[in-house]
C-alpha cells in the first residue's frame, strides 16, 4: 500500500477523530521534497461540536514558515501546538498539529482545530470523548490508526450514533445515551455500565456462541470487528475499534448504530422486489399461455392466409413473454437486451423459415435499455427478422444478422439478410403490411426513426432503426 493510499483510508476514518475531540481536522500534504511546502488536500468538522474554520482551505498552501506548527510538527515528529483567532472574532481556538507517521518517517500533518468557546461543559461524555480521542492520536502517531473499514459504509456506526468504551477486562465502563437507547430497544434491562459487554450482548440474541473468542482475538490480534445482534424486532450494528497504548491494550471503543429502521426498509424493498419479479414471471406466464392457444389454435384451421397470421400474432407475444421472463430474473427496471435478442433470433429462425435453413445471429451488444423500451425493441427486432426472412429470404435458407451500436446517446440497430433486397421503387410507408404498421407506430412511440434500403453490394437489404437512449 502506497503512502496515498494509507492517507485515504485514514480519511475515510477520521470522523471518528473529529467527533471525539470536538474539532476540526485539515489534511497537510508536503509537496517539496525538504518538506517546508504544504498543501491542504482534505478537511472535515465535527457532528458533535461547533465549527472552528467557518471557511473551506482545501488547496490552500503553507510556504516557507519555519515556525508553523505544522512544519514544526513535520520536523520533530512531535505534537505541536498553539492557539489561533481562526474565527477571526476574539473566539479562543485551540490548535494542535500531529504529525502522521508511516514506518517511522512522516508523511503528512493533521492539524486539530477546536473551538474552545462552543465546547460544552465537562462530563463523562466528553471526558470519555476527549480520552479515546486522545488514545487514537497516539496511535495515529505510531502508524496504527487507521483501523480495518467496516464492510457496509452505508451502515458503519458513527460517533454520534451510540459508543461503548469497553476496559481491557470487558468491563463496559461508559456508555453514551444513544447507546443506551440502543440496548434498550433490544431488552437489555438495568444499568449497561459495569456489565462485562461480551455476556451482555450475548444475552440479547441466542446463537452468537463465537462472540466471546472473536472479541478476544480481537484484542490480541488488533483487528477490527463488525457485527449485527437482531432481538425483541429490534437491530444494532456494532464496530470494535481496539485501543491500544505504546505497549499494552486500552481495551476498546464500541461504536454501535440502531438500525431498526432501516433494516424494516430493507426488508420492505426485499419484499417489494420480490413481489415486482413474480409479477413478471406471472405475466411471461401468461404470455406463453396465450401463445400456447394461438398456437392450437392455428392447427385447427384450413386457411393459409389464417394460419400465417395466428403464427405471427404467437411470435409477437413470445417476443414480450421473453422480456418479462428476463425482468422477472432482474432486481431493477432494466434489461441485458442482448440475451432477449438472441433468444428472438433462435425463435424467429426457427418459426418463420418454411423451407431451408435460416441462420439468424447478432453482433455487437445492445447493452442494458429501461423495460419499458424493452417491450417495444423486441416487437422491433422480431417484425423486422420475421419480415428479412419472408420477403428477403422468401422463406428459404439464408443469413440474417442483428447489428446494435450505442454512441452518442443513441441505439442503432442494423438488421441486414443476405436475400432478393427491395423491389425497385420501394418507398416505406407505401405498404399496408401489418409487421411495419406495428415497427413504424413502435418506433414513432420511442421518438425514433426507421430507414430501409438495399446493401451496398446489391445483395440483400438492411433496415436501420436509431433510437435515443434516456439519460
């Protein structure tokens, strides 16, 4: 891991950092290689106290101030600090500059504002705050924080939410309200403080056996663990931060979120899509079924002209069937169209070649499109392949192939045979054919447009259909 790279997850950690020490923190880059020239890269205040730099001083530079807590800092490898009318109204701001140290050299400088006017008065909250702010400094110091991400960010507990701070015999030894609040909710009775936190999230939910040996390992392995515990309809996420002094262990910070609602709003989601895929799959269901009885139906009559036009009213509702089904295996409103494609091309080769062999193939990828143009572009595909191999083709053997191409925020698709190409004097929209009355209104519906013509090598004709894509 580069040096960059360690500054960027102790980045995505310093709230932590801010919010227990009640102040501001700016990120000090050096960018000259002696070291007397910085730069700031990153900044962020705390949820749980005033600002003390009303203004942002990303990019802004220290040159050449020898005397700067910050170069001091740099310098030494020490703490350096001072104090700053950063407010610029006679508000007292305390300001320390910590140099970060990786493999024992420094490689950048944070410097913590505080806002010594808006901090509240002194109690175990902010004592405890102030403490394990002060532990984590040290170990920020020593190149041991930051500590391993949580897996979930949308879900990691922060400061604000609810902390524990957990003595190295397991003894909870504060709690903050919120977090109080939390076990509240999951049944925990009496006081939290003084209970040994192992056995006491143990009670809350049977079956988290291993919890102890993982704390455990935790302590002595220096690793960070993440956990849920869902009791009484309740939910909380956990995070073990462990702390550690020069050479032996400060036990740990508990940082602990109830999620109760939010885990309610999964699972509604959960529900609602499941119940959005079953609908799908209900309805390429009764698609097929409907094909099913065009299909029967057809067998039964005598007419030419009635067989032909049952057989095409069956292939445009498998077309839409096969874009539910493929919906129906989707968590969202969109569609891989390439495999609805090709499962048209196999169906459309198949049902509309009476003699022969047509071999129907796609290249180029259509990529993900919204269902709602889905629905169209299969009717699309499949009347413009059904209308290549009767008229192109006359029904015989022959190639058709299926060209997509995205750019510039539009689809077009080239839909080429290898047949007769068009009669001399064609001119769409002449026809009263059925299969480009329904291509022509589908194309119209999606602010399209639709050209055909021969090849350029006279053998065969290609229709091409251009599309803009939604934003």
């Amino acid at each position: 891991m580069t040096d960059d790279e360690w500054l960027e997850g102790f980045v995505d950690q310093w709230h932590l950092l801010a919010d227990l020490s009640f102040s501001d923190l700016v990120l000090w880059k050096p960018i000259s290689d002696d070291g007397d020239v910085f730069a700031c890269t990153a900044q962020i205040r705390p949820v749980t106290g005033p600002t003390a730099l009303e203004e942002d001083i990303i990019g802004e530079l220290i040159e050449y101030e020898p005397d700067h807590p910050v170069t001091v800092a740099y310098m030494t490898h020490a703490i350096a600090e001072t104090s700053d009318n950063a407010l610029n109204a006679g508000i007292p701001v305390d300001v320390w500059a910590i140099p970060v140290l990786r493999h024992d050299r420094p490689i950048a400088v944070i410097e913590r504002h505080t806002n010594q006017m808006g901090m509240r008065a002194t109690g175990a909250l902010e004592e405890n705050f102030i403490e394990a702010a002060e532990i984590l400094t040290q170990m920020l110091m020593r190149g041991e924080f930051p500590l391993v991400q949580p897996s979930d960010k949308a879900l990691a507990p922060r400061v604000a939410d609810g902390v524990l701070r957990v003595m190295p015999d397991g003894v909870i030894s504060y709690a903050s309200p919120n977090a109080i609040t939390g076990y509240r909710r999951l049944g925990a009775a009496g006081d939290i403080e003084g209970e040994n936190f192992r056995e006491l999230t143990r009670q809350l939910r049977e079956g988290v056996e291993s919890l102890g040996q993982t704390v455990n390992a935790d302590l002595d392995g220096r690793l960070t663990l993440e956990f849920d515990v869902d009791a009484r309809n309740a939910s909380m996420r956990f995070v073990l931060l462990p702390l550690w002094l020069e050479y032996t262990s400060a036990g740990m910070l508990v940082l602990c979120r109830d999620t109760t609602d939010l885990r309610r709003r999964d699972r509604m989601l959960v529900t609602k899509d499941a119940t959005i895929r079953e609908i799908h799959h209900r309805v390429k269901n009764n698609l097929q079924t409907v094909a099913a009885l065009l299909r029967m139906q057809s067998r039964r009559l005598s007419s030419p002209e009635g067989k032909e036009a049952l057989r095409d009213a069956m292939r445009r509702v498998s077309s839409i069937a096969m874009v539910h089904e493929t919906l129906s295996y989707s968590l969202g409103e969109e569609v891989a169209f390439d495999e609805v494609c090709d499962k048209i091309l196999e169906m459309v080769g198949d049902l509309a070649a009476s003699h022969g062999t047509v071999r129907a193939h796609r290249r180029g990828t259509f990529g993900v499109v919204p269902a709602e143009m889905a629905t169209s572009l299969s009717m699309i595909v499949t009347e413009l392949c059904q209308n290549a191999i009767e008229h192109g083709l006359d029904s015989s053997s022959g190639v058709v192939e299926v060209l997509p191409e995205r750019a510039g925020g539009r689809l077009t698709i080239r839909i080429a045979d290898r047949g007769h190409g068009l009669p001399d004097g064609f001119a769409l929209g002449s026809q009263t054919s059925l299969g480009l009355s329904i291509i022509s209104a589908l194309i119209k519906d999606l602010g399209g447009s639709l050209e055909m013509t021969n090849r350029e090598d006279g053998a065969g004709a290609v229709a091409t259909i251009v599309i803009p894509l939604p934003d």
